[in-house]
C-alpha cells in the first residue's frame, strides 16, 4: 500500500488565521498610539498634521514592499489608505483643526486628489418615497438600515457591507421636493473620503476643477465641500474628511447641498 498524503488540518489553518488577524489588529493599535505621539509634537510646532509628501512617500513605499513580499500592490495600497485616513482623524479629533494652507497645493493640480482620497463614502439618492427605497434595498438586496448622525424627516441611511447609501425625499426638506420634480429619483451625488477637505479642495481649485461650495464642517466634525455637476459626465462629486468621532453621515451638509442647487448655485460659507 502506497501511503497516504494527509491533507492540512482545516481547524488548525482556521485558528492559525485567528491568531495573524490578532497580531494583526494588535500592530494597528500600536501604530495609531505611535501616530498620536506624532500628533502630540505637531501641535507643539504648529505642524499640520496633513503632510502630501508623506502621503505620496507611504502609499509608493508600501506598494513597493507589497511587490517584494509577493502581495498585489493595488490591495496593498487600498490598505494603507484606509489606514492613513483612520490616522488622520484620530490625530485632529478633539484637537486644533487642521485647514492645510493653500499654498501646500502649488504645483500639485488635481493630481493631489490621488494622494488625499480614500475611498467612496456614500452615495447620496433622491427617491420620490422614502419608505418603498429603504424597503427595497433591504428586502430586495440584503441592504440593513445605520444611523444617521443627525436623523432628519424624509432621510435615511442603508449599508452592506461597509457601502452606504443616504436616501432623501421629498419630506426632508422643499429644495428635496423641487430636485425631485424637476429631476426624478436618481444619484444625487457621490461622496469621496479624502484626508482633508482643505487641501483637497485647494487641489481641485487650482486645477480648475467646476466647485460649488466652500468647506464646512457640522457638529459632528465633518469637513465636506461639493463640487458642481461636471458637464462631461453628469456626475456630482462630494468631497468628506472626518475630524471627529466615527458617526454616522451627517444630514445637515447633505441638505445644504440641495438648497445651494434649488437657490442657483451660491456657495455654502
């Protein structure tokens, strides 16, 4: 008789999965407490705590060390995004806010958007019936309803799997009941996550980019600012840094949007 090839043990390889993600989350933890230390002496030098080059340097290094440990660089790179923005708000939270002078976008043009954004937020949706959409959404697609920061009549919020959706009708507010009409249900606009609001904007200001709005931040330390519709390709683009606690989105931006587009465009100050 030949002899027999033992295959891996299934329960072992599973629990020796547990034990990585437990380093795992343990090396987080310990480069966030590292980060506030780094947060600690900015504020004693008037540093901002945004930093493009530093950005720039982190996401090249890393990828190239993804490329060398046999690990795809673009997953990689995902990866430490994610992570830079979870550091950013949590060095500024409680702490000055951090405006990221204009001048730091000289030169950069919009290509500083690549170093500063992160991530889709949300995608905020105009539907003519608020309870049908959340409904469908859920029933229909596995969708469950999250809180909103600042809950509104007319609004609601649904994620799967870490992609939400904020819906708004008619009831929230007359600019909503007026873009429905004229418009019908449909995107409304896409938010990215970026680093910073400031500087992101300033970016996109410098590159000429349609911009609708100034930055401005609510209660909860959302920092967010809106682009125009861009001819081109009908997309609206919605630009949030968090600078505070992790909450829910904020529905006071969302609906200050819809008043600048129903009053012709004036800039939110």
């Amino acid at each position: 008789m030949g002899e027999t090839t033992s295959s891996p043990d299934l329960g072992g390889l599973r629990a020796r999965i547990d034990q990585l993600d437990a380093a795992l989350i343990a090396i987080v933890a310990e480069r966030l407490a590292v980060c506030r230390e780094v947060a600690a002496v900015k504020q004693h030098s008037d540093t901002p705590v945004i930093q493009p080059a530093r950005v720039r340097d982190v996401v090249t290094s890393r990828r190239q060390q993804a490329i060398e440990a046999g690990v795809d660089a673009d997953f990689a790179e995902q990866l430490f995004r994610v992570l830079l923005t979870e550091t950013h708000r949590i060095e500024v939270a409680g702490h000055r806010p951090d405006p990221a002078p204009d001048t730091q976008a000289v030169g950069v043009g919009s290509s500083g958007l690549d170093t500063v954004a992160s991530r889709v937020d949300h995608v905020v949706v105009a539907v003519p019936e608020l309870r049908p959409a959340v409904d469908s959404l859920v029933q229909r697609f596995g969708f469950h309803e999250v809180p909103l920061a600042d809950p509104q009549p007319g609004m609601a919020a649904v994620s799967a799997g870490g992609v939400t959706f904020v819906l708004v009708s008619p009831e929230a507010s007359p600019a909503v009941a007026r873009y429905v009409q004229a418009r019908g249900g449909g995107v409304q606009h896409v938010a990215l996550e970026v680093l910073n609001a400031g500087y992101a904007r300033a970016c996109l200001a410098e590159a000429g980019a349609p911009l609708l709005t100034d930055v401005v931040v609510d209660d909860d330390g959302h920092e967010q600012f809106f682009a125009a519709d861009d001819p081109a390709t009908g997309v609206q683009l919605g630009f949030i840094s968090r600078t505070g606690h992790r909450v829910g989105v904020g529905t006071a931006n969302v609906l200050a949007l819809f008043e600048v587009l129903d009053t012709g465009g004036a800039a939110l100050g």
